[in-house]
C-alpha cells in the first residue's frame, strides 16, 4: 500500500496531484484546509491525503510506460473513469494473451498491450467528454466538501456552534484557563462581528477580542484611605501589601501605616515590623477589635493605612467569625478590601474561595504569580463572574518594582500573548 500527502492552492489542484501521481483509483483517506500559509505568496492550502495499492499504482505506470508522449498528455486530462476504462481494457488484453499462452503472470511487463488503436481512442476521448470530467471533478469536491464539513463538526468549538477555522482561537483561550463557555461566548461574537475574510485573519481576529476585553475588563486604583488585604493561606497576600507599602512611599511619595491583624501566625508581625523600619513608616497591631477606633485616632492624618488581615481559607464557621470578629467597625470609612488571590491556584479553588470571602465583602480582586502565570485566562474569569474590578497584580519577588496597579490592556496581553517575554540574557 502507497501511502502519500498531497499539498495544493486548490481541491482541484490537489485531486489533480493525486490523479496524476497515484492514479484515478487511489482512495482518499483525509482532507486538511490548512490555516498555515502555501509558498512565498502567504495563499491557504488544502493538504489531501491518498493511498492506492501496489498492485494497481504497477498497473497504472505500466500502462502509462506503453503510451508515447504525446499520448500520455492526452490520457492525463480525460476523467477518472475513463483512465480506469483503459487500464482495465490493457490489463485485460494482457491477461488474454497470457491464457492463449497457457500460463499467467502476476503482473504485466509485456511491451505490446498498449496497442495504436488504443491510443486513439485515449485521444478522441480526451476532447469530447470535457464536459463530463468537469462533471465527474465537481462531484468529486462536493464528496470532498461533505467530508470536511463532517470532519469540522467534530472540533473542539462545535458544540457551541464555533466555525471549523476559529477553533484554534477556541482553544487557545481555554488553554489560558478561560472556561469553554466564556471562551465560546467571546468567539462567537468574532464570528458574528468579522466578515469571512477577516475571520481566518490572526491580526483581525485578535483586535476584535481585545476590543471586547477592553470593554468587559474593569479596573479602580481605589483613593480609599485604609487598604484591607484578605486572602487565603499562601496567596501572597503580606508580600503584596509590603509591595504596594513600598510603591507608596517610594514612587508616590505618600505618607503611609501599616497595620497587623494577624496575631495567630507565628513571626507576622515581626515580619510587618521589620518592614515598617525599612520603609521609615509607622507600625501598629491590632489584637481586638476595640483596638481599631484608638489606632485610628493617632493615624487619621495619613495617605494611606495598609491592613494585613489574617490569612485564612475560611473552611470552618469558627475561621470565618474569627475574621469578621476582627474587621473594622463600623463608625470607620473608607475602606477598601482587596482579595489577594495566586494565579497558581485551580479554577476550583479560585471560584470557591471567593465563594467563601463574599461573607468579608470585598471590593475588588488583586492577583499574584503574574510573572509565572500559565493560565490568565483565569484573571479575566474570575473578574467576569464576581462581577467586582480589578485593583492590582503581584509579577515578582522585589519590592517595590513588583507590584503595579491592574490595567485591562495588562490582562489582554497575558491572555492573547501579543507581548512575547525577551530571552534572558548570557551571564
């Protein structure tokens, strides 16, 4: 068996090559409509995959080694089944000859079975029958056509109704960790707003989702005075905070405080302590919740107040009443609650810690790990089905370079890579 890819401009090109190479028998095995570009002019391409057995592939060299030149043009322009017509009328008078001889051969080799007559009758058939080979030929593509679009519906997207040649938009964005049914929704609305010809478009195709992402991702700076950090165990909720202190000070030129809540974890506040001697800010700790009225009557004349809340996954309605029992009362304003939440986590967990800190009331979402991220998709999730804006991004360990306000056009490139990382430099 003869195996072998067939790569053209056109399915007719392509049928043509598998024709002219492996004979009008050959059987399709597959059909491609490449997305890549053909040659140096940047043309799609349609990749057809054919096989034909030895024995015919022999068959059809033989009976094309008997035909002069002239001949063999003539033989490859008439339809499909009239080459099978004259193969078979070959092989046959071969195999006659063989019986008359009182033996038979396996395969043909004789030199004289390709006769004068035969060669015109390949002739006068090559001329008349044009119409019936453009025929044979468009019902040949229709049984292409069906074939593709059998094998389109089988796609990733087609459940949700996405066209075969935006599957791979499709897939790269859930590929970021965008659910199927969000990434479905956005290319869908591709499909609806793009012509056909801006659709197999890469460049079109991304300024129509960045335009939606712009449109559906919201950001706040937040002027509140006083920054609560909340968060589950290990989202780098201090890191983020000691970040966001340092920016303050550093590039802002504000005057900040920080403050500490958690006094279950061992060394927190010793850890906020020593940050607040580097960043020259004052420090304080909050032990009850009696303790915020006082604390804020010595800090009202600051910028900003930043609040590290204890870190907690909130399983347990003891866990929960602990962090409500310490949050500000109420006679306190402006307040800003920031959930930290780490890039790294799964879907999963993401969805259902937010779940649980619905109870603390937050006001917007901060993400760490952004410089390591594999999936920010999940970013712009999350934002979509909290429905609350996005505050800032933890992207590294140093301080205070690593911490930036979020931005929409931040999240667009994450997701749709337009911003490529620059390789690291040879020590």
């Amino acid at each position: 068996m003869q195996v072998k890819k067939f790569e053209a401009r056109t399915m007719k090109d392509a049928l043509e090559m598998v024709k002219s190479q492996m004979g009008p028998e050959a059987i399709i095995l597959s059909v491609k409509d490449n997305q890549k570009s053909f040659g140096l002019v940047g043309d799609r391409s349609i990749e057809i995959t054919a096989a034909v057995s030895d024995e015919t592939l022999h068959k059809k060299n033989f009976v094309e080694s008997k035909m002069r030149n002239q001949d063999r043009a003539k033989f490859a322009q008439v339809s499909a089944r009239q080459q099978i017509d004259v193969i078979d009328k070959v092989i046959k008078k071969h195999l006659q000859k063989d019986e008359v001889r009182g033996h038979a051969r396996r395969y043909v080799d004789i030199e004289d079975d390709y006769t004068p007559e035969m060669a015109a009758e390949v002739r006068h058939k090559s001329e008349p029958i044009e119409n019936q080979d453009l025929s044979k030929l468009r019902s040949e593509i229709a049984d292409l056509k069906e074939l593709l679009n059998r094998k389109a519906a089988t796609h990733a997207g087609a459940q949700f109704g996405i066209a075969a040649h935006l599957n791979s938009t499709f897939e790269k964005l859930v590929q970021t960790g965008i659910r199927p049914e969000y990434a479905a929704e956005l290319v869908l609305l591709v499909q609806k707003n793009l012509s056909s010809s801006q659709q197999y478009r890469k460049a079109a195709v991304e300024a129509c989702l960045g335009r939606m992402f712009l449109s559906e991702i919201k950001t706040d700076q937040c002027n509140k005075q006083i920054h609560l950090f909340v968060g589950p165990t290990g989202s780098g909720k201090t890191s983020t905070l000691i970040k966001y202190a340092g920016h303050l000070v550093v590039r802002e030129k504000k005057r900040v405080a920080l403050l500490s809540c958690d006094t279950e974890k061992v060394g927190a506040s010793e850890q906020m302590k020593i940050f607040s001697q580097i960043l020259n800010v004052p420090f304080a700790l909050i032990k009850k919740r009696s303790d915020w009225l006082r604390v804020m009557g010595l800090l009202k004349s600051y910028d900003k107040i930043l609040v590290d809340m204890p870190g907690k996954n909130l399983r347990t309605s003891v866990d929960t009443g602990a962090l409500l029992n310490i949050m500000p009362p109420r006679e306190i304003q402006e307040i800003a609650t920031h959930l930290v939440l780490s890039v790294w986590a799964k879907d999963t967990e993401l969805r259902e810690m937010v779940k649980r800190y619905k109870q603390v009331h937050f006001t917007d979402l901060v993400f760490t790990g952004i410089d390591e991220c594999s999936q920010p998709g999940l970013i712009y999730q999350i934002h979509k089905e909290v429905a609350k804006p996005l505050f800032g991004f933890g992207i590294g360990p140093r301080i205070p370079e690593d911490f930036e306000y979020a931005t929409s056009e931040r999240v667009i490139d994450l997701i749709l890579q337009i911003t490529q990382p620059q390789a690291e430099e040879n020590l």
